[in-house]
C-alpha cells in the first residue's frame, strides 16, 4: 500500500512537472515567435500567453487570485487612485452605500463668484467687497481665492494686515474686526454667530451654487454667491454606481 501511494506521489509530481513544463514553453512560444515574425499587436501577444500561463497551470485557482488582484491594484493607480491592498477591494464589493465629499471630489474645487451685493443702504459694494476680501483672505477655504479674485477684478485692495479679532468656525465661516467693524462671513449658521434672529432666506437657493452671507455686527449686510462646476465623468460615475444598486451621498 505504501510503495502504491508512493509511487502515485511520485508520478503526479512528475506529471505536474511536465504540464509546468509544457505551459511555459507554450507561453514563451507565444510572446517570443511574434517578435521574431516582426508580427503586429504584440501587445496581444503578451496578453495572451498570461492568459495561458494563468489559466492552464496546474494551480490556476492560487495564481489567479495575486495576478487579478495586483491588476485591480495597478490599473487604478495609472489614474491617480491608490488602493492599500486587496482586502479593501473585497469590502468594497459589500458596500451599499457611498459618500462623497463636495468640494474637489465632486466639483472642481474652483470656485467663480456669480453674484455679489449689498443688502444694507449704509454699506457699498466696495466697501463690504473690502471688508469681506480681507477678512477671507486669512482662511483656508477654498472660496476664497474667487472673493480675492473678484474683488481684485473691481480694482479693490486686500489688505489683510487690517483684520483684528480674526476667528475661523469649521463648517460655519469666518469672524474679523476691520476698520472698527465687526464682520461675519459664512453660509446661513453664520446667523447664529452674528446673533441674528433667524437664518437668511433671502439667495439664489436650489441652483446648484454656494450662497454666503455677510453680517454687520447682527444685521445683514450683504449675500454673494459661488458656482463650482461638476468634474468630468462624475454624472456618469453615479448613475454606473446607482445601476448596481450602491446607494450614494453628498458629504456638504
């Protein structure tokens, strides 16, 4: 019984070793005569002994799996996406709902400013574009380079040097003392800071633009507002991903 079991190891290690063999040689052959025929679309060649060394090895299930996943792993990253590793494309695949973040994901990120006036009789245009460019000009935000660049558009000068008191409220907007004024920048929970009474309703509201308001100390003072267009392929991108019954929303 033994001498039988031995020599069936002995035989499949040695068939195993043929088959190798054979595949390699198969797959060499592939990739190496059309170089020397001078054949065109090698690049098909060499696609297709892969495709024969992967699938006709003796342990195509073990190889196919690295190959499918270092090719999962290598085609996004010529986009610009890196993936840590394959276990992170087995969750995506249970995913069923997807968040996206806004600014510069969604969008570009770059900002025009559509509209811009003043709301208030005693304060000007230049003036609250003064005051609003100079106080933005010390934030982070991505719109702000827009406000500099229309108020600079209108021969107005940033000066930044000029803003005392300044303070940044994440997700909220911006505070600045200018010329002895106290200056709120921000969307419509910048009311509450300003401690005006109720949130603005006043703006260009579902056209798919950024609205910010201006308050002086606690009365409004003047609204503007952004337009961000859309990256290219994004529409695309969700209806693909909304076909596959993956659920998706906007982190704003």
């Amino acid at each position: 019984m033994a001498c039988c079991l031995l020599w069936s190891k002995k035989y499949s290690s040695r068939a195993c070793f043929v088959k190798c063999l054979a595949v390699f040689i198969v797959s060499t052959g592939l990739v190496a005569v059309p170089f020397v025929l001078r054949l065109d679309n090698k690049r098909h060649w060499l696609h297709l002994a892969l495709v024969v060394l992967v699938s006709a090895y003796p342990c195509a299930l073990i190889l196919s799996t690295p190959v499918a996943t270092f090719c999962m792993l290598s085609k996004p990253a010529t986009s610009g996406l890196l993936i840590k590793g394959g276990e992170y494309l087995e969750t995506l695949s249970k995913i069923k709902i997807l968040a996206f973040d806004k600014t510069g994901t969604i969008t570009r990120g770059e900002f025009v400013v559509t509209d811009f006036h003043s709301v208030s009789n005693e304060v000007t245009l230049n003036t609250l574009l003064y005051w609003v460019s100079g106080i933005e000009s010390k934030s982070s935000h991505p719109m702000v380079a827009a406000l500099i660049d229309y108020a600079q558009t209108l021969s107005i000068e940033v000066k930044p040097e000029r803003v005392e008191e300044f303070e940044n409220f994440r997700g909220e907007g911006v505070h600045g003392k200018i010329d002895g004024k106290d200056v709120y920048v921000g969307n419509q929970k910048i009311a509450s800071r300003a401690r005006w009474a109720t949130a603005p309703s006043i703006g260009p509201c579902g056209e798919g633009k950024s609205v910010g308001y201006i308050f002086l100390g606690a009365a409004p003072a003047g609204i503007f507002s952004l337009s961000d267009s859309c990256r290219t392929g994004v529409r695309e991108a969700i209806n693909e991903l909304k076909s596959m019954n993956i659920k998706t929303v906007m982190l704003t």
